[in-house]
C-alpha cells in the first residue's frame, strides 16, 4: 500500500514538474523568422525624438535654453533624424510581417534584419491603432521562413512561452517563463492580453511569443515597470486578436470592425433589481443615436442579453464581440425590456465610419426646484440650458445642487447633471419625478432607476429607496 502510494506521489511529481530541458530546439525551429526591425523619421527641431531622455538630447535642449536667455545668438530650429528598434515576425513565405503599430508609427524607412544578417526595406500595408498591431511587407529574392499562429484561447495559465526579439537592441534575444495570467485588460476596448513573467524589454515590442509548438500565441506589447525595465510583468496581444486584425490588413489595407450604435455601462446589482433582471449580467444600454441598433429597434434601458449566439456578461465582451462581427452581417440580438426578453435582428454598421450622434431633442417646461433624496431638482430652462451646454431642445431636470453624504452623491450624481428618465419614464417636472419615486415605493421597490446625462455621456443609476 506504501509503495502504491509512493508511486502515485512519484507521478504527480513527475507531472508536475514536465518541462522543457532545454529551449534550443524551439529557437532552431522559429529563429529564421523572427526579424529586427528599424524605423527612421524625420524629427520636428520641436519635438521629442524616438530616443528622448537620453543624455546627449537633454544636454542640447539645455545648450538651447542658454542660446533663449540671450547669451548667444539663438540657434535656428532644424529638423533631424530618429530611429527606433522594435522586433516582429514573418507569418508566410511571400514576405507579410507583422509587429507594433507604435514600432513603425510615423516612419519614413523601415528596414527588416534577418536572423541571418541579411537586411530588406519593408512597406507598411496597414495598422490598427487600437490593437496596436501593424503589418508590413518585403520583397524577398526567395521563399521566407515563417511561423504560424496558435489558439491563445487554449492557453493555461502556468503554460511554458517563450519570447524572442530585439531588446534594448541587444538583437535576437530569447526569454522564456509562463503564462502569468489571459484576458487582461489595459487600456484598449479590444484588449486581450496574455500576461507573462517571460523577460520582456524596450525593442521586444512587436515580437512573438510563443507556445511550445513553436506557434505564436501573442505579439509582445507591453511592460508593468517603475524604471522601464523588465519585472516580470509582460502583456502580448492574443492571438485570437491580431489574426482577426491581421486578415483585414491584408486584405482591405484597413480594419473592419461591426458597429452597433449603441451607448452602454455596465449591470450591477442594485441595477439589475431596479429593472427586474434575476442576475447582474449583459450590457444596458443608455442612449440608441442614429445607426444599426435604432434602425433595428433597441431602445434605451434595455439589456443586452446575447449577440450573435453569445451570451454577454459585461460590456467589454460586448464590445469585442460586436467589433469582431463582419460589417453588414445581420445578427439576433436578444435584449431584456420590459420584463422580457425580446430577439431584434440587427444588420452591422461599420465602427470606422460610425459619426458621433447627438441625441434627440424635446421641449422644456416652467422652472421650479426642490430637494428630493438629497439632490436639489430644478426644472430645465434656456439659461440652464447655455450653462450646461446642452441642445436647445434638450428635455429634463438639472441637478443644482446636492448633500454630499446623500445615496445619489455616493452613487456618482453631480451637480450639473440632467436627469433625462426616472424610473424609465422621461421626466420634466419636479412633479414628475415625484410622482415615480411614489410609484416605485408603492410597487414595494427597492431601488430606483434614473437615467443621467453629462455632457454627451449617458448612465444609468438605481438609487435605494428609502421612507422619507
């Protein structure tokens, strides 16, 4: 029976602590591949240069400042040269590569190097901004070696990588460690990042990383660092993401992302009881401009359920959902209304060519004020109107004023704000408004939905109702 279980134990140790013995195999396998790449511009006498901060920069701009007191004739601003260093990938045989669009942004020349010395011009096919992804193009004499993406979404934390590319200009250097963590977000609507404590440094930006397959998993993108230098904290782009981007690039120069229409924030769970959900999920919507979502019939206040077959848990997933949908495409949408839940189908829009849209426009009625769980309510009025900056026909009541220990201070209201719906009814009127929060209380509510406008952001708040 010891033995048995010794030789159990012995098997998940093994398990355990499956690895690699050595990473050389894989480097031989995708070394070819991987490029350097370097980036000329032309540099404004105004501007900061792709290498600002170092110390012969900082030493010019205080020889400049010396000139500006008077002590010499000034020196007329010229326009120089900068480069830049970054790293990328080959992804077919005809020459397609792909790295950061913040590598080669506002470059004049690029140049590739190979892992074998040999050096090639590349031509900029397209970018994407909001993915940070950018793919260029070299006319090679012969077939190029390259390397295929892998399925980022089968990737486990704890999973081995490892990351090639040109750090600090070192050129051609390789890390390795595992998967930190999937699907963080940054800063971007379309983020999904694969965090790792593989050593990532300025110049791997635009690299692969990669499974043990040899397949790339993520683009290298980013560092969490106090001193620009590498702690273990590194983000690549899925490569769920950039294949999607980088299909469109070839293919239109451009992306293509599906456009909606709408305006939305997030369900919580004061929310969700304020509108009758069983569980704080979906994405609500606050405002419908002109565009696919109104022509289809979505309305403010519903809840976005499901997209296209996928179930939607907060907004960020319906954002990258929408966004991944071909433009033109007629998906079924399911929204929560009234109690309900309604399919609407709803043909795409295109997000590149989206306009901002302002909203419609009703008329305003007598002035008067009154203070209504902790907010001073005054009713809309053209003067009201020009302080805020509203339409001319804007409709609703202003916050003047409001106690800042109340529950709607707490809950993000301002003075400044508009109050556009009240228990999703549009209000005008102080009498209005009063006469919902009596009928939420008397349905024995718990909470109170209004619908809040501020500048051009609309949100949702539900408030607890309390006996007055």
């Amino acid at each position: 029976m010891l033995g048995l279980a010794m030789l159990i134990a012995s098997a998940f140790a093994a398990a355990a602590q499956q690895r690699p013995d050595t990473f050389a195999d894989l480097v031989d396998q995708v070394a070819n591949s991987v490029v350097n790449i370097t980036t000329n511009t032309t540099i404004n006498a105004a501007e900061r240069g792709p290498n600002s901060g170092n110390p012969l920069e900082d030493f010019f701009e205080e020889f400049r400042d010396r000139n500006r007191d008077g002590q010499q004739p000034p020196v007329p601003p010229r326009s120089r040269r900068g480069s830049a260093l970054g790293s990328g990938f080959v992804i077919s045989e005809d020459g397609f590569i792909v790295t950061n669009n913040h590598v080669i942004e506002n470059a004049d020349e690029i140049l590739i190097e190979f892992y074998s010395g040999a050096e090639l011009p590349a031509e900029l096919i397209g970018t994407d901004p909001k993915t940070d992804i950018a793919l260029l193009k070299v006319e090679a004499p012969e077939p190029l070696d390259f390397v295929p993406f892998g399925d980022s979404d089968v990737m486990r934390t704890g999973d081995w990588v490892m990351a090639m590319g040109n750090p600090l200009g070192q050129g051609f250097s390789v890390s390795a460690g595992i998967v930190s963590a999937r699907e963080r977000e940054l800063q971007g609507s379309y983020d999904d990042y694969i965090q790792t404590d593989a050593a990532i440094n300025r110049g791997n930006s635009g690299g692969p990383l990669f499974n043990m397959d040899g397949e790339v998993i993520g683009v290298n993108t980013a560092i969490l660092s106090p001193n620009g230098g590498s702690i273990g904290i590194g983000f690549a782009m899925s490569s769920n993401v950039v294949t999607r981007v980088v299909d469109q690039l070839q293919e239109f120069g451009e992306t293509r992302r599906g456009w909606l229409g709408v305006r939305i924030q997030e369900v919580d769970e004061e929310l969700a009881e304020a509108l009758g959900l069983e569980s704080a999920r979906g994405a609500l919507v606050t405002d419908v401009p002109d565009g696919p979502a109104k022509e289809a019939g979505i309305e403010a206040r519903d809840v976005i359920l499901t997209f296209d077959g996928t179930e939607i848990q907060d907004t960020g997933q319906l954002v990258r959902t929408v966004g991944n949908a071909p433009v033109d495409k007629a998906v079924r949408v399911v929204v929560f209304r009234d109690g309900e839940t309604q399919t609407l189908l709803v043909t795409l829009g295109r997000r590149e060519d989206a306009e901002r849209a302002v909203p419609a426009s009703a008329t305003a009625e007598d002035p008067a004020q009154s203070t209504i769980m902790g907010m001073t309510i005054s009713t809309l009025t053209d003067e009201l109107r020009g302080q805020l900056g509203l339409e001319e026909g804007a409709e609703g009541l202003v916050v003047s004023d409001i106690d800042e220990t109340s529950a709607a201070y707490e809950k993000g209201l301002r003075a400044g704000d508009l109050i556009e719906e009240a228990g999703q009814v549009a209000v005008s009127t102080v009498a209005d408004l009063e006469d919902r929060i009596e009928e939420a209380r008397e349905a024995g509510q718990k909470s109170f939905l209004l619908l809040i406008r501020r500048g051009e952001d609309a949100r949702f708040v539900a408030l607890p109702l309390q006996d007055e």
